[in-house]
C-alpha cells in the first residue's frame, strides 16, 4: 500500500512540473510576433501567440476612397489569416503538452 502513496506523489510531482512548464510555453505564445498578410502584402496584421492585435499595416495603393470594401476584406483576410497562424502555433506549442497524455484538458 505504502508503494501506492509514492506513485501517487510522483504522480502530483511531474503533474506540477508539466504546468510549470505548460505555463511558460503560454508565456513565450505571448510574446510570438505572427503576420498575417492579404492581397499580396498590401494590408499586413501583427498578432501575438495570445491573438492580440498588436500592429496592422497598409500601403497607400491599398487605400482606394472609392472602394473601402475592398481595404475592408483586405484587413479581414489579413487579421483571419494572422489568427489562423496563432492557432497553428499554439496547437503545435502546447501540443505538446496534452502528447501521450489522455486526459481531457
């Protein structure tokens, strides 16, 4: 029985040293720079591993007073393929993590 309660222990021991490391992966995502781009680099948009929004960027040949829908889809394909980009490398960086591991998290 007694062997059990060391297990157990271990158990809780590496548990607490995946979050530790768990949480600084998290951390560094934070402070990942990813680049979303459209319409062939004419709108660029800047998001942090945590999706946050940290820069959007447009040419002035991007910028047409008469047609403002197209600048609109440009930042959205943009700021769509920025995130796309984040999820793929929070999937890649915390995947990690959940590997080998079946527990639903």
């Amino acid at each position: 029985m007694r062997g059990g309660m060391g297990n157990m222990q271990n158990m809780m021991k590496q548990m607490q040293k995946m979050q530790k490391k768990m949480a600084e992966a998290q951390e560094q995502l934070g402070e990942e720079r990813i680049e979303g781009t459209s319409g062939g680099g004419m709108v660029t948009v800047t998001v942090t591993g945590h999706k946050e929004i940290v820069d959007v960027q447009i040419k002035p040949e991007a910028v047409d007073p008469d047609d403002v829908e197209m600048l609109q889809d440009l930042v959205l394909a943009a700021v769509n393929d920025a995130l796309k980009k984040a999820d793929e490398l929070t999937n890649n960086t915390m995947g990690q993590f959940t590997k080998g591991l079946n527990m639903p998290f």
